[in-house]
C-alpha cells in the first residue's frame, strides 16, 4: 500500500513539475528539410520565408497565443516572446502587409491539419508526431 | 494606371472574397481569413477639445474594422479592409477602404525576398502607422500624437498606387527596403492644419506621393531600427469666396525609429522631421512660407504579468524647429495666434490590461503643455486654448 501511495506521489510530481512538453517543430511529411536553423524556424513562423527550397508554399498552423505550448514553443524553439510574434502577425493581418499563420484549437487538430496539408509546418509536445507528420530539429 | 482604375479591378474582386468566405470550405488553403476589431474610448480633459467637447467627457471616439485575406494563388495575395473612425470634429466615422491591395511574392527564400504589392497601400512610416487605427496594436489609448498627428492622419496613412518591398535575412540581421508611389488621400483635416482654415476651393493631391523605408533588426526581434520617408505634395485652386489665392504645399516626413525589448522590458523612441514649403496662397500669410515641424518621443514599457502592461512616455513637438517657443509666430500675429499653439510636450502613463486575447482595456494619463497637437477644426480659436491641460483616457477593445 505504501509502495503504492509512493509511485502515485511520484507520478503526480512528475505530472506536476513537467513542463507544458517540450514543444517539437513538425511538418508535413513531404517536407524535405530535415533539420532547420533557428533563424530559418524565426523566418518561417514570422511569415517571411513562403517557400520551401523545392518550391512549395510554407504553410504555417499555430496554436492560440493563451496555449501553455505556444509560449513553450516560441521561447524555447524559437528564443522569441510570444508577445513578440503576435506583433508581426498584427501588423501583417492588419495592414495586409503579409501572411498570418492559421490558429488551431487543439493539439489533435494542429495533428491532423499538419498530416493533411502539404507544406505544412507546425509544432506538437515531444512524442506526438506521427504518420504523415515529422519531427524536423532545430539546430 | 489611375488609382480609380484600380479600385475598380480590386473591389469587386476583395468583396466577392467576403462574400465567398462562408462558402469556402474549411481546411482548404484558398479559404478567406475574416478579422475585425473594435475600440470605443471615453475622454475627459481639463480644457480644450480632443475628439469632442472632451471637457464634459467625450465618447465620440469609435474604430471599427473588418479585413479579409486569402491567397489568390501561390504567390498572390489579397487583403482589404474597411474601417469606421469617429474622432469628434475630425472623423465622422463613415466607413473608407483602409486598405485593398494584391501582394505579389515574386521570390522567398532563406537568404532573400522580394514582392510587389498593388493597390491601397498602408504606408509604412515610423514603427506605427501602418496599423494605427488598431488598438491592440498601438503603444498606447492613440499612437504617439507628436510624431503621429492625428489632425493629418489620412495624408500619410495610405497611398493609391504600387510598391516593392525586399529583404535579406541573415544571423546577424534582417535588413528591408520598401519603395512606394502613389497618390495619397487628403482631406479636410489636412486642410485646416496645412492652410490653417476650411476653405471653399479644391485642396487635393499634387502628383505621387514617395515612400520608402529602411528596416534593420536583430533576428530574435530585440532590437528594431528604421529610418522611413514620405514625400507629398497639394496644391490649392481657390474658391471664388476665398481669400487666399491659389497655391501649393510641399513636405517631406521623415521618423528615426528604435526600439529594443530587453526580458519584459520595451524601449521605444522615434524622431520626426518635416519641412514644409508653401508656394503661391498671394495675399496670405502662407506666401513663401517656410517651416519645419520637429517632434520626438521616449517610452518604456513594463510586462508587469503576461496580461498587464505599464508605460511611461515623454514627448514633445514642435510646428518649426526655427521657432520652438512659438514666440515669433505670436508676435507676426499681433496675439491672434499664441505662442502655445506651436508646441506640445506630454507627459504620459497608462496601463493595458489584456483581459483576454480578444478584450483589452486600457487607461491612461496625460499631462499637456501647450496645444499644437490639437486640431483646429475642434477649437478654431487659437486664443481661447489653455495652454497647460491634463487628459484622461479610457478605452474598450474587441477582436476577433
């Protein structure tokens, strides 16, 4: 019973301390690119690179800002404040001055949108990706 | 090709975009992106006016906006807004095509792109003007009124033509350029601030208005630096009630801009400059006259939680950098135009409180010394403006 009561506690501290999950950059599995710079991952999710080197559209899903792995991903992936992404995205979808990622609900639906879109880049906590989606490594 | 040819190529083609937006199926990319937001402020001032007889308390202070994008294709995109702004006597809040433009992406890459954009064309001066109008998006209740006038706000906001915009990327920096010509919207505003009253004749756009914009940052966006220049003439054709005879303005508005983001900090400052020439206006005071408006601000800003945000920011302009006291023009005038009118220093500090990531509630403090950044539509009597006046601010925003 206590050896029981241990693991339970154990478990719930792990449950507790863990971080939001490691965000993970994941792109649709015709993406060639294996790993990426963490400039090329800045330019990417702050719509300034709209092409993949063989030609297809980037095509950016995001989590709503408020999503603990949202702010995971953009401080830890990318180095920025997610405050700081929010303001290219205003400035281009209020000025028409450029692209603005398409906002997903939920981790199963960046999940599934990722799988089905070509060109597809988006971010799910470690251990996730699957099928048609793909890990790709900051470096 | 005239700007009214192409707004009627681009309207039609961004209303059928709105129209079309429910019918387009979801998860596709050639859906239509719907936004929009709204602010409506409340202001209370010492004295003087400001958006309204303030003095009572004002609401007549109200933007609203609708946008809509898609991609047209791979490498074209297109995007339009409309936007309602009621600022008291200034703007009535009639409902104008903010913007409605086709970006062409002619090539991306790691290193590099390069595009042309075509249309209504938010110009992109300072670090600010581009989305002004947008309360979530601004450093304060309004943009900063030394450099960003509101009283001239439609003469540098937009322009009716074509621009190019480039970038190079790189670990130490990115680096943009954006070149634009166009013609540039004036209005009656415009007109009470360059001729100094509303006249019968035709106040209107003399030629293409220049823009264009250097941009440096620091790849994780900590530090931000632009220089950026709009290049506009009017000219006057006289009414035959009007005193003035016919004429022209000339100016060029430049902003130094810089700001940097050090953990929850915000550092921001920018410097503007604009010579103005007159020519013609025979018989008024405006014959061959001279200025050059000077203006400059510093703000720092606190992310006290992820939802609340605190500034401070001092600022002050100037209508001519030759007469910063203003004491000459009072003299030229006999009194009729006093010496506080040609200058304004502010004090502010405001809080922001994101109450979600839709609702956002602002308030702020200003204290005023002197009035140039008053309009004089909404206090037509220079002399009977109150030099040393306090504003309060509060304001609601919406987005979805």
């Amino acid at each position: 019973m206590i050896r029981y009561f241990r693991s339970l506690s154990l478990l719930l501290i792990a449950v507790l301390v863990a971080p939001a999950g490691a965000a993970q950059i994941v792109v649709h599995h015709d993406v060639a690119r294996q790993a990426l710079t963490l400039n090329v991952a800045r330019l990417i999710f702050t719509m300034r690179l709209l092409h993949w080197p063989d030609g297809t559209r980037v095509r950016v899903f995001v989590l709503p800002d408020a999503d603990p792995l949202h702010q995971e991903f953009a401080k830890r992936s990318l180095d920025l404040y997610p405050r700081q992404l929010r303001r290219v995205w205003d400035r281009h979808l209020f000025s028409g001055a450029g692209a603005i990622p398409v906002e997903v609900s939920s981790v199963e639906e960046m999940l599934r949108r990722v799988a089905e879109t070509p060109g597809a880049v988006g971010y799910l906590p470690d251990g996730l990706a699957r099928g048609e989606v793909r890990v790709v490594n900051v470096q | 090709m005239s700007s009214s040819r192409i707004f009627r190529v681009l309207l039609p083609g961004l209303a059928l975009m709105c129209c079309c937006s429910s019918l387009v199926s979801a998860g596709g990319f050639d859906e239509v992106e719907v936004h929009g937001f709204a602010t409506q402020g409340f202001i209370k001032t010492s004295a003087n006016s400001f958006f309204g007889d303030s003095e009572d308390g004002s609401f007549e202070f109200t933007e609203l906006g609708v946008n809509a994008s898609m991609d047209a294709t791979e490498d074209i995109r297109l995007s339009g807004q409309l936007l309602s702004r009621r600022a008291g006597e200034m703007y009535s809040g009639t409902p104008s095509i903010d913007f409605a433009l086709a970006d062409f992406t002619v090539r991306s890459t790691e290193n590099d792109n390069f595009g042309i954009m075509l249309g209504r064309i938010k110009n992109p001066l300072g670090l600010f003007n581009e989305t002004r109008d947008v309360a979530f998006t601004r450093p304060g209740f309004l943009v900063p009124q030394v450099v960003y006038y509101d009283k001239v706000r439609n003469l540098i906001l937009s322009a009716d033509g074509l621009a190019a915009r480039m970038s190079t990327f790189s670990e130490l920096a990115n680096v943009s350029l954006y070149l634009a010509a166009g013609q540039p919207l004036t209005d009656e505003n415009v007109e009470y601030v360059y001729l100094g009253s509303g006249y019968e004749g035709d106040f209107s756009p003399d030629g293409l208005s220049y823009i264009g914009r250097v941009l440096v940052e620091k790849p994780d966006g900590t530090v931000r630096a632009s220089l950026s220049i709009a290049s506009t003439s009017m000219k006057f054709e006289r009414g035959a009630s009007d005193p003035i005879g016919n004429g022209g303005v000339s100016l060029v508005y430049g902003i130094g801009s810089l700001q940097c983001v050090v953990n929850d900090w915000t550092f921001t400052s920018e410097y503007m400059q604009e010579p103005i020439e007159w020519r013609g206006f025979v018989g008024s005071p405006l014959a061959g006259k001279e200025a050059t408006g000077e203006s400059y601000y510093f703000q720092a800003a606190w992310q006290a939680r992820t939802d609340v945000e605190v500034m401070i920011r001092y600022g002050e302009g100037y209508a001519d950098r030759a007469d910063h006291s203003g004491v000459r023009i009072e003299q030229a005038t006999g009194g009729a135009i006093p010496a506080h009118t040609q200058y304004s220093k502010i004090a502010t500090a405001g809080i922001r409180w994101d109450v979600s990531s839709q609702l956002m509630v602002r308030a702020e403090y200003q204290r005023h010394n002197g009035t140039l950044i008053l309009s004089n539509r909404e206090n037509p009597v220079p002399a009977a403006t109150v030099p040393d006046w306090d504003m309060f601010a509060l304001s609601v925003s919406y987005r979805f």
